[in-house]
C-alpha cells in the first residue's frame, strides 16, 4: 500500500499480518491475538511478538562433510521453455546430504522455475547432476522417487480424500507433531491454508525422498508453525534428507540455513549468511 493512503484520515485500513515489523511506523493501533482468537493485547504500543527462536533455537548440528554431493549445478542454464531465452545461470553450486538451504530472490526471478527444472520439468543447457547422473538422461518417475517439491499452494498437489490417505505413510505422531492428528478423516480441502502447506510437507517428509524443494514454506504460517515445520525438517537433514526452501525472510534463512543462496541479475549464487 502507498503511504499516502496508509496516512489519509479518511481510509480506515485493517492488515492481517504475522509479522509486525511489515507495518512499523504506519500503524496506530495494534491488536495482538493468541491462541483461540483470544485478545492479547489492544493499543498503540508497538508489540512484542514471538519469534522463530522463541519456539526453536537454531541448532548446534554435526554434519558429515565427507559425502559426496547430491546434487550439482555445473554451468547450467535453465529456460522457461526451450523457446525462450534462458533467465537463470548456476555454476560450481551443490548440495550434500543433510545440508539445508535457503533460496532467496525477489518475486519473478525464478525460484519455482529452478525448482521445475530439478524435477525434469524445464529445459535447460549445461549440466545438473543428480545423486552422479546427468538430470536430462533419467526418467521423470525416478526424478521424482529421490525429489520431492511441496508447491506455494499444496491443494494443486493433493491426490487422496482423507488427511490421513494423503499423509501416507507417515504415522500419527507425525501428524500429532504438525497438529493434524484430528483432522485425519477430513478433506484436504476442508483444512485451512497453513494446515494444507503443513500437509503436503508430512506428505513429503514420509516418503523417501533425499531432496525436499518448499516453494515459500512461511507463506499463509505463523511464527509457531513455521518453526514446527523447520523442525521437523531439521530432524531429517541430520538423517541425511537435503532440504531447498525458497523465502523472503532473511531472518528464516540466517538462523536455520547451512547456506544461503541468491538470485540477482539472472544467476544463482552463494553468499555468506552475514550478507543481505
């Protein structure tokens, strides 16, 4: 919104937000909702809200380095269709089993388009190795047993009619732990926005996959639910699973990433977490 609608006496804006920095500034009165919809607080005060480390301190964690990489971007570049020109380029780029990475760009830059192209999708020239062997000679059936993608809008990737079949084969306490143990007999559809990104992450984490690709995992979570589905993550990656999500939050990427890597002026690189 511009600031001069934002600051006219004669429009009255309400914004839903999780994060109150967004709106620093330029709000005069702020209602605080906990748990159940139950008012925290009402005021003008700026508020004090949890934070990714109030629910999940970034763990210590001990990684091997000496496996081989997973994956490989060797002077690859990637198109949106064989086409078209190509946006992105990539080279000495890889990931290890257990690393978690963080992508980050602005809108439009091609964060899903890369994520398309790992799983066989898009064109691209080059070379992309995957678990020793070129992307473009494997069949898309066995791109997809060692990679799995969990989409801004999980509903498009929903196949069964029940929680529970759709979950498969995760078990309850998995369920429990992104609490949607009670919902196992509803539709997909019937859950809400943040329980269906919370679905299609158990829907992946139960498979076998050793790649995870989320396209925005904060979007339409809270705090707390975005430090629940890191978690588990986290969980994994120190059993091998090697994660890429893709974010605007500097802040996600700075605590919970082993690398951060960034999209500017159409290449793909990797940069220290203490640079923006």
């Amino acid at each position: 919104l511009e600031k001069k609608r934002l600051e006219d006496p004669e429009t009255t804006i309400i914004a839903i937000d999780h994060k109150a920095e967004n709106w620093a500034g330029f709000t005069p009165r702020w209602i605080v909702l906990g748990d159940k919809g139950r008012i925290v607080s009402d005021g003008t005060a700026y508020p004090s809200l949890n934070t990714y480390e109030d629910y999940f301190a970034p763990p210590v964690l001990h990684k091997s380095q000496s496996a081989k990489p997973f994956l490989i971007l060797n002077e690859a570049s990637i198109r949106p269709s064989k086409k078209e020109k190509p946006i992105l380029k990539a080279a000495g780029l890889s990931i290890k089993p257990g690393d978690m990475i963080a992508l980050l760009g602005p809108s439009g830059s091609g964060k899903t388009t890369l994520f398309l192209t790992l799983l066989g999708i898009k064109p691209y020239e080059g070379s992309i190795i995957i678990d020793g062997k070129e992307l473009r000679q494997q069949k898309r059936k066995d791109i997809y047993k060692s990679i799995g993608i969990v989409f801004q809008n999980p509903s498009n990737q929903f196949i069964a009619s029940t929680v529970q079949d759709e979950a498969k084969p995760a078990d309850k306490e998995l369920l429990e732990s992104f609490g949607l143990a009670n919902y196992s007999r509803y539709s997909p559809y019937m859950l809400s926005q943040g329980q269906q990104r919370k679905l299609g992450v158990i829907s992946m984490i139960a498979g076998k996959q050793r790649l995870l690709l989320l396209d925005e995992p904060t979007y339409g979570q809270d705090v707390k639910s975005t430090a629940s589905i890191i978690r588990s993550l986290t969980e994994r990656t120190e059993k091998g699973l090697s994660v890429i999500f893709s974010t605007h939050d500097e802040d996600l990427a700075a605590l919970y990433a082993d690398r951060i890597w960034r999209i500017s002026n159409g290449r793909i690189y990797e940069t220290d977490k203490s640079i923006g």
